[in-house]
C-alpha cells in the first residue's frame, strides 16, 4: 500500500515524499481511508505510530478541496486540541511538513506564554489550530478565538489529558464545537471516563485499534538491568560512556529525580539537561531544540514533559525509574523505534520496582529481557545491605523517640503537675 492508493491530494503527496514517508503506517493505512470518507473516528493507539499524519493528512486533503473557491479572511475550519505545549508544537510542524505545497495555514497556541504573538497570528486568520485546552478556553472567553467555522475536531491524548486534570475544559470546549463537524478521537488506553468522553464528542464513528504491543515490543529491543537504588548513578554513567555518540532519553519519575541525574552526569563529566513542569517553557524549549539537533546528547525528562518529544535517530531510551503505571513504560519506550526505525530501551529495576516489572510484562505480553550481570548488580545483596541499614536507622530513631516521649511524658506530668497545683493557688 502506498500513499498514492489512499488518494491523497498530489501536493500533499509530494510532501510526504519530501518528508522521506514511502509507506503508511498501520494506523494511517486503515484511518485515512474512513476519515477521507468522512465518517468520525476513534484511534486507540499512541504516539510513535504515526497517528499526527494519520489524522493530519485527511485533514489537510479535505480543507484543500474545498479550499480553491475560498475569499475573504481565513476562518479556523481545524481544531487539534492535545494536553502538552511540546506535542502541540511538534504537531504544528506535522501540518506545516505535510501541508507546505498546499498553501495551508496552521498555528500552535498553548500556555505559560505571553499571549500576544499568539492572537497576532490569529488575527491574521489561520485554517487549522493546534492548542492546548487552558489557553484555548482563554483565548476564546477573551473572544479572540471562535469555533462556530469548525469542521474538523480533533481530541489527541485524551486519556492523558483526563490524567493531567483537562477533563472541565475539554468538556466546555465540545460544548462550544458546531454540531455538524467531523470528530477525532485519540486516546492511548480506553478506561470508563474516556469511553464516556469519546460518547461525547464523536458522532457515528470507526474504531481503529494499534496495540501497544504491536507498535513497540515487536520494533524496539527492549533490556532490564536489576540494580541497587544507591547503584543506579554508576550504572547510567557506564551505559552513557559506552556510547557517547549515541542521543539518549532518560526518564524519570519526579522533577526532582530528573535534576539529580543531571547533577551525577556532570560529576562525571557528561553533559545533560532536564525538562520537567518546574523549567520555564523557554528552557524546555531550548534543551529540546538543542537535542533535536543533536547538539545536546542526552535529556533527562518526566513522563508528562516528555509527551511531545519526538527525535529522529534516537538510539536509546533508559528508564531510570521503571514507571508504576505500565502505559506510561510504553509511552516511554515508544519515543524511540518510532514509525520506522528501530530502537533500544533499556530499564533500570531496583527490589522495589519488581512489581511494576511484572504489571508491564503482563500489559506487553512478553518478559523483557534481563541484561547479562554487570560491575554494578547488586542483586538482593546489595539492596538488602541497603535495607538492613535503613532498618538499622529506623530502629535507632524508633529508639530515640521512644526516649524523647519518655522525657515528655515525664514534662507533661511534670507540667500538669505544676498547672494543678497552679490552679489550686489560683481556686486559694
Ligand atoms: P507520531 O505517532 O505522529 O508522533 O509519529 C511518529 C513519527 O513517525 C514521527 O517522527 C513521524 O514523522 C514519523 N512518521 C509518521 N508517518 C510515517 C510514515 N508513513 N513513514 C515514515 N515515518 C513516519
């Protein structure tokens, strides 16, 4: 199957050939056909597998049909609404990639931004919007943006969205789309909110479905190194040293556990950067740009600031902390192997962690391979000299509260004491 058989309009082709695209992925191969006919969708699938073209594309083909007989100010006739300012942005560049010989116009809003540039751009009239749910709300109570031309309602990352607490804004912002339109639905898993969501948004629909197991266990190779907590820094430094030429995503759980990697990195010389909530967008922005270029080599990020980074030639993936929801360990190791490249994903698992192996071996249907012993395993030792040592602190402390509330206890009577007879000279 090619691109040429969906009957994609030719200017979009010749992007795609530009782009490198020669085939369609499996969710762009059944999705175009239904969403070219017109008919509402639901996607159940995640980044990394092409869904950004899949719905980009019939998008883009649709408005430049109907876009030739076209006067007058151009009116927002595409809504992409998804939960992060990376994604939007990355998505924003899908339209302008795709959609370059078509004459198109595109424009990305979300927040933690001046609002200015944002509403210019607007105000000199756009065909698609790509936003994030609070600034659009924003801008469109400030009545700077109007959904009433909407054809086109895309919700990307719906369930990440539920998780990051959008639920209220999304649910005003369907209450704002014209009735007649075509509705898009992504969402990498399906519990009950969602489905619920998706009733609300999505008229009569198709359902397309990409495993998670079909879009990364079969492409991206995938390894768990059982180490100590206290251990895991020198087993990165190690793995980062092997491979100095290589870009490697790192995850980790906390915004705080991101800056303690980047801080041991450098106490070994290797450079890094962290993206997570707590940086400015300027920040992230700028530690992403460099790392897309390859300028930078290695990102430390958090699930949720990771969403949108996508890099091409990204080598490796670590989680430094295997995450306790077992999507999110697809999510992660899905930024790498993306559409058509292979990858490697390697994770670091300490005592603790073994649950959560276990919850994504059952979710992807397959045992992640243990990686061969290295200089740093610890196995149960190490761990359990670390437990016994905890052990060893918790009792001391145990002990020495039980002998400071010995010394209260003794206060307070000593007080009460003092307060009663205190009272018997005040009742004198
Ligand atoms: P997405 O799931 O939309 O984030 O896309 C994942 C990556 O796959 C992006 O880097 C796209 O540029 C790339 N991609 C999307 N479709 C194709 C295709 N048909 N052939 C090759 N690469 C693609």
């Amino acid at each position: 199957m090619t691109f040429k058989d969906l009957g994609i309009a030719e200017p979009i082709l010749r992007a795609l050939q530009a782009e490198g695209y020669e085939n369609p992925t499996p969710i762009q191969e059944q999705a175009i056909p239904i969403l070219l006919k017109g008919k509402d969708l639901l996607g159940v699938a995640q980044t990394g597998t092409g869904k950004t073209a899949a719905f980009g594309i019939p998008i883009l083909h649709h408005i430049y049909n109907s876009n030739s007989n076209q006067q007058g100010k151009r009116r927002i006739k595409a809504l992409v609404v998804t939960p992060t300012r990376e994604l939007a942005i990355q998505i924003g560049e899908s339209f302008t990639a795709y959609g370059k010989f078509t004459g198109i116009r595109n424009t990305v809003i979300f927040g933690g931004v001046k609002q200015g540039k944002q509403v210019n751009t607007l105000r000199n009239g756009v065909d698609i919007l790509v936003a994030t749910p609070g600034r659009l709300l924003d801008l469109m109570n400030q009545g700077f943006i109007s959904l009433r031309d909407i054809e086109y309602a895309v919700l990307d990352e719906a369930d990440q969205m539920l998780d990051m607490g959008f639920i209220h804004d999304i649910k005003k912002i369907i209450a704002k789309l014209p009735p007649k339109r075509q509705s898009l639905f992504f969402s990498a898993t399906m519990p009950k909110t969602i489905v619920e969501l998706s009733r609300k948004i999505l008229g009569d629909f198709e359902q397309v479905t990409i495993k998670p197991q079909q879009a990364t266990a079969e492409k991206v190779e995938q390894g768990v190194y059982f180490v100590s907590k206290p251990n895991k820094p020198k087993l990165l430094v190690h793995l980062l040293q092997e491979r100095p030429n290589d870009s490697v995503l790192i995850f980790s759980r906390t915004k705080h556990g991101a800056n303690k990697i980047v801080k041991k990195l450098a106490q070994a010389d290797i450079r890094s950067a962290a993206i997570h909530g707590n940086k400015s967008q300027a920040a992230r922005q700028k530690a992403l740009g460099a790392f897309k270029e390859g300028k930078l080599k290695i990102l430390v990020a958090t699930d949720i600031a990771a969403r949108g980074i996508d890099v091409e030639d990204l080598a490796l993936v670590i989680n430094y902390d295997l995450p306790n929801i077992s999507e999110t360990y697809v999510h992660r190791i899905g930024r790498t192997g993306r559409a058509s490249a292979s990858g490697i994903a390697l994770s670091f698992c300490d005592k603790e962690e073994r649950a959560y192996l276990r919850d994504i071996e059952k979710l992807i249907r397959q045992e992640v391979p243990r990686m061969p012993e290295h200089q740093f395993i610890d196995g149960d030792d190490e761990d359990e000299k670390t437990e016994q040592r905890s052990q060893r602190q918790q009792n001391q402390n145990q002990n020495r509260n039980r002998s400071r509330n010995r010394n209260s206890n003794y206060r307070g009577d000593h007080n009460k004491n003092r307060n009663r007879s205190g009272g018997n000279r005040n009742s004198n």
